[in-house]
C-alpha cells in the first residue's frame, strides 16, 4: 500500500533529531464493497455522548422513536464487534446508551451482510466496532454525563482493564437515572366524528448495567474467554391521556375520555459466553467455536382509571373503570456457534453453522378494580408459551478474477421450527420453513483512485416474540394492543450499486423490495369507541433510492461533510382494512461542520443540520421535519480528561407526524420525544490508556425480538 506525505522539510540541525513522528488521520467515512465505516473518533457531534448519539452522526443511520434503522429501509439489527445485541426497541436503545461513544472506534453500515452473519434483519446490519490495545497494561478510567431535556438525567460509570501477557481482564459499570417528557397525540378523521388524544407521558430511567470479559491464551495457537453481562432497569412511566370526541360536521365536542395510568416495570438481562479460538498460523486460517446463554426477565404492572366526561367537561354517573394489567415475560435462549476462516492459494473461504433454541413464556393478568377490590378477569387474562428452534448452515468465498476485479458470493441455509401455544385460549399454532439467503459481491478497481462495486442479498425480518402473542395488553379500556399467532415472517431483495473515489465521494444506487411487511394496524369501533392495535402483515413495497455522500477538508482547520438520500417507495395493501396502493418521492439530507479552535485538534467544534422532506415509508406518508445540533470538545492533560458540550435537535423541530389511511378513516399520529436537550459529559482515563475489544454472545437475532 502507498502513502502519499506529500513534502517533508527539515528545519533542525539533522545530528540531533532522534525521530520523526508523522500522524495522520482517518477519514470520517470510509467505503468497502460491503459497508460504509464511519471513524467516530473524527466526529465530534458523536464525542462525549453514547452509543446511540455516535448512530446518530453516522451516515445513511437514523435514530428515532426508540426505533434504529437504515435510511429508507425496515428494521435493522445491531452488532458489537461482528456480534450481535439481541435486543430491540427501547431495550436495545437502553442496552446501547450504557456504551460511550469514546469506547468506540468505528460504526459499520452494512446494507447486504455476508453469509457468515444471521439473515434476520431485512434492511440489513449495523456493527459497532470497539477500540482495542494489544499492548501489556492496566487503566482505569471515570465517566459522567448530565443531560437536561424537559427533566434532567445522570449518568455516572467506570471500567477496569488490564492484560498481562496472555491474560486480559475487561469490566465495566454504569449507573443511570433520569426522566424524559413525551408527547403523543393521535388522531382518528372518520366522517362522523373526530377522534383526538393527547397523551402526556413522562418516562423514568434508573438502569445498572455492568460487564466482566475475561481471555486467557493457552499457547500459541489456543485462547480461551468468558463474557458475563447483564442490566437491572426500572423503565417506569406515567400517562395523563385525554380522548376528545369531535362532531365532524359542527366541530363541536361530544364527550371526552380521561385516563391516567402509571406503568411500574422491571427487567433483568443476563448473558454468558463461552468462546475458543484456534489460530492454525498459517495465512490467517482460524477456529472460532462459541456457546452462548442469555435470559431475559421482564415484568409490567400498569394501572389506570378511566372516567368519561360530557361536552360540559362533567364526569357522567358511573362511567369511572379501573383496573390493573399485570404481565410477566421470560426468555431463555441457548446457541452454538462455528465458523472457520480457511484461506487457500486463489481464494479464500469462510463457513460454519449455528443451531440456535428458544423458549418463552408469557402470563398476562386483568384485574377489574372499579370496585376497590382487585377481581380476576379471565376473559382479559392469558398464558402464552412460544418455542423456535433454528438450525442454520453457511459458505461463502472471496477471491480475484483479475488486479482490478474482485469477487465475493455466498449462501446461508437456514430451517425454522415454531410452536405457540396460548394455555388460556387452547389454541397451538405451530410453522415450519426452510429459506436460503444468497448474497454476491463484485468490486472493480477502475482507477488507482476510483471503485465501482455491485452486490445482492436477500434477507428476514421475524416477528418480535410480542407480536406473536394473542392476547391483550390494555393502554386503557377503550385502548388496547393485540398480537397474532399465525404472524409470517417478511423477506426482503436487496441490490447496491456503488461508486467511490480517494476525494471522499460515495454514491449508491440502491433498490429493495420487501414482501409480507407487517407491523400493528389501528382498528377503530367509533360506536364503542374503541381504538385496537392489532399485528397483521398487511403490506408489500419496493424501493429505488441514491444516496451520496461526500467529505471536504477545506482547510486544516475546518471541514464538511455533506449527504443525501432520494428515493421513490411503492407499497402495496395485502389488507382489506387499508388502501390499496401508496407512493411517493422522499428527500433526506444532512450537512456536518467541524471547526479546529485550538492545534492539534485539542478543542474543536461541530454543527449539524439534517432535513428529513415529506415521503413515503410502507403505507404511511410521513411530514417534513429537521434537527439542529452543535457540540463542543476539549481535551486535556494529554487527552487524559476529555470534556464534551452538546446541543441536541435546540430547534425542537424533530416530530414525527405520521400518517395511515384505512377503509373509512384516516389515523396520524404526531409525536415528540424530548430530544431538545443540552448535554455535558466529562470521561477521565488514570494510566495507560485502554481499549480492548468486546466480546458479544452468537444467539443473535433472538435476543434481537425482544420489546
């Protein structure tokens, strides 16, 4: 590989230089024939703040709603060092904020995934890759982070690491307590009467999160290590709902419904690992077996108390109904995981295969406490156990059809085995599908500057394991969620076409198509006034988009970075109780400043601004919104101390207005997070500093389905 210096002068009387130390950086954004890396040491919006705010300064990513996904595509799962988090919604992000970004060295965006990785996720992966420090030491370091939003949160934690030899020891702790301020709005246009409900929802946060790795290399070519982790979290809300029932033609309020409700919660997440590696030393061949377990407990208690009142705003004689929805869920998941790394003389070839069993259980309870005294209610309560077994084999190889033409292509098999089993409903449903997921990969190398690669995948999206539950989670009693049993999976094709120069400049044109979509469809009964939530796959849809990115030094002391993404979505209703067709053009764009303020980069500045335009996602039309954010970083005592400022969305103009037409009615739902906020963190490193690399379990995407 060649380095161009550029010119090297000497100043100094060469008889008393001792060394000559040349440091360079890395680009923001790099791009491979597979992903895009994004450095998130060279980003300062990303410094000081977590894991979830480093996604969110990364290119092509977006972070919203609890939800992370891919530009324009569906949901995607998230990896830490080649392995994955088996977590989801606000488990996943919870799981993520308790990683500093400083932790971080790069975050891979990778649209089509090799063989070697699970196919679930059908917008493909996102991994996040640790720092690591291969040399004998030991560190210490502290870290605090306070955040005010509507409410202020702390976040207080340290991590201990040393290696010795063949012996490292890695962990890790992190406490965090906080609230946020939410505000939901939804509404129901029916030509009779207007549905409107605002919910004002304040979420509580107090989570311990903690991690011990050990490695211990036997001899030159064996290493053995254990992982343990686990977070103990109390997300806890409280809701003030309030329904008003509009005359659609006098605009005049029939009635309204009045619900406050407090969800007390507690889950507990534990996983171990086990891991071999055998190094055969001889071209990189490599040996890696790992066993993993990982249970999660999680336990909900929500009560509320709904009143229904007048046009007047006068509470009508015995409509007060309360009750308490209790649920508790437990998830046990065992996996085995092999893989070989196994270069021959022309090419080279991975392969292996993982089997993979879970087992969960579900008990939900309704109590009617209208009467002051808790009562059982049958009707509304449920046990569910559900089971998945999933055997999977893979292969793929690499090699060169010329200098400049580079190959890559494989196929993972995988079978699956279900049984659901509601105790309460009597009622088995039980599947079974065997699926191959191909992927290929060509790159071409058309200048020493220039590369044009193309690449193919096919990927899965299950159902989380609450999308398969059939029975009800109550919001209030005229407002409820309901899972389906007999839920299909959704399979998406994924086609790249990329180009990248050394000036920094990425462009991809891209297409997806996605089949048996599903997610939860609003339901409305307006004469019992009733809004359910019901799990369907309702959907097919096809995207073409281009997406470019472009990174400019300007000088040595500011730079940009720019992106956009345009795209056209097609979707398709399967759903009687929805349109037919929908489609539209969507726009996305982000420019990403950072300025220089003092030499060597000891204190720099950033501002961002991202525009989301109105588009089209599945079957929904989605507004326009934006977000402003800057962030200030100062480090000191030779980078020992590092001190971050950061302003997030200071406009408040990220809210997401969402909008679903049905059969009869229209639903939008208008929502924001809190995610105006100001946030300083302070990270302290005592010693040589310390990175060392983290290793995730192998039970991957289910762990994934977890919400």
């Amino acid at each position: 590989m060649n380095f161009n210096l550029g010119e090297i002068i000497l100043t100094e009387d060469i008889s008393s230089l001792k060394e000559i130390v040349i440091q360079g950086r890395k680009k923001l954004i790099e791009k491979k024939v597979d992903r895009l890396i994004f450095n998130v040491g060279e980003s300062t919006a990303a410094s000081g703040g977590t894991a979830i705010d480093a996604l969110k300064a990364a290119p092509r990513l977006r972070v919203q709603n609890e939800e992370i996904k891919i530009v324009a595509k569906g949901r995607t799962r998230v990896m830490i060092n080649d392995r994955m988090i088996n977590l989801e919604g606000s488990e996943l992000t919870n799981y993520l904020k308790n990683i500093q970004s400083s932790a971080i060295k790069s975050i891979e965006v990778i649209t089509n995934p090799p063989p070697k990785y699970d196919a679930e996720g059908n917008s493909g992966i996102i991994n996040i890759k640790l720092k690591h420090n291969n040399d004998d030491h030991i560190n210490t370091s502290v870290r605090s982070t306070y955040k005010q939003a509507t409410y202020p949160t702390g976040v207080i934690g340290g991590a201990v690491n040393y290696k010795k030899t063949t012996t490292s020891l890695f962990s890790d702790i992190n406490y965090t307590k906080g609230s946020i301020l939410n505000d939901l709005n939804y509404l129901i246009d029916d030509p009779n009467q207007l549905w409107r409900e605002n919910i004002q929802q304040r979420k509580f946060t107090k989570s311990l999160a903690y991690k011990v790795e050990i490695d211990q290399k036997i001899n030159d070519k064996i290493t053995i290590g254990a992982l343990y982790s686990g977070n103990i979290s109390e997300p806890d809300k409280k809701d003030d709902d309030v329904i008003r029932l509009i005359d659609a033609s006098t605009n005049n309020i029939n009635s309204l419904i009045k619900t406050n409700a407090i969800t007390e919660a507690q889950r507990i997440y534990n996983t171990v690992n086990a891991h071999a590696v055998y190094d055969f030393h001889k071209e990189d061949k490599k040996l890696t077996l790992d066993l993993d377990y990982f249970n999660f407990n999680n336990t909900n208690k929500r009560s509320f108390s709904t009143t229904n009142f007048d046009n007047q705003n006068a509470p009508i004689p015995n409509s007060l109904f309360s009750a308490n929805n209790e649920g508790k869920q437990n998830i046990d998941n065992y996996s085995i995981n092999i893989d070989m790394e196994h270069p021959l003389e022309k090419i080279s070839l991975n392969y292996g295969g993982k089997l993979s069993f879970s087992q969960t259980e579900n008990d939900v309870l309704f109590l009617n406490t209208t009467s002051g005294m808790p009562v059982f209610d049958a009707t509304q309560s449920n046990e569910f156990d559900y089971n998945e077994n999933t055997q999977a084999l893979y292969f793929s190889a690499t090699g060169k059809f010329s200098e400049k033409l580079t190959w890559k292509a494989g196929l993972r098999a995988e079978n699956t085995d279900t049984k659901g089993n509601s105790v309460t409903l009597n009622q088995i449903t039980e599947q079974s599908y065997f699926e191959l997921f191909p992927t290929a990969y060509l790159s071409y190398q058309l200048t020493d500057n220039d590369i044009l690669d193309i690449n193919y995948g096919r990927r899965i999206d299950r159902p989380t394991f609450s999308f398969l539950n059939p029975f009800r989670w109550f919001l209030s009693n005229v407002s409820f969620f309901e899972g389906n049993p007999l839920l299909r999976p959704a399979f998406s094709h994924n086609i790249e076409l990329s180009y990248s120069n050394s000036k920094n400049l990425i462009a991809s044109l891209w297409y997806s198509k996605l089949n048996d979509g599903f997610e939860y469809i609003a339901i409305v009964d307006q004469v019992e006034n009733t809004q359910q939530f019901i799990a369907s796959n309702y959907y097919n849809s096809a995207d073409i988009g281009l997406y470019t990115s472009l990174d400019l030094k300007i000088n040595n002391w500011f730079d940009v970075s720019l992106n956009t993404n345009i795209y056209h979505t097609e979707a398709e209703s399967t759903s009687p109780l929805l349109n037919p067709t929908l489609s539209g053009f969507s726009f996305e764009g982000g420019a990403s400043t950072n300025f220089v303020l003092v030499k060597n980069r000891k204190l720099l500045f950033n501002m961002t601004y991202m525009y989301i335009s109105d588009g089209i996602s599945s079957l929904e039309k989605n507004e326009a919104y934006s977000q402003f954010d800057t962030a200030i970083r100062w480090q000191l005592f030779n980078k020992s101390l590092q001190i971050s400022l950061v302003g997030n969305d200071l406009f408040k103009g990220n809210r997401s207005l969402i909008t679903q037409q049905a059969i009869g009615f229209t639903t939008s739902y208008n929502h924001y997070r809190d995610d105006r906020s100001v946030r300083l963190s302070l990270v302290y490193n005592f010693g040589k500093k310390l990175e060392l690399p983290e290793r995730n379990s192998k039970n991957s995407e289910e762990k994934n389905r977890i919400n």
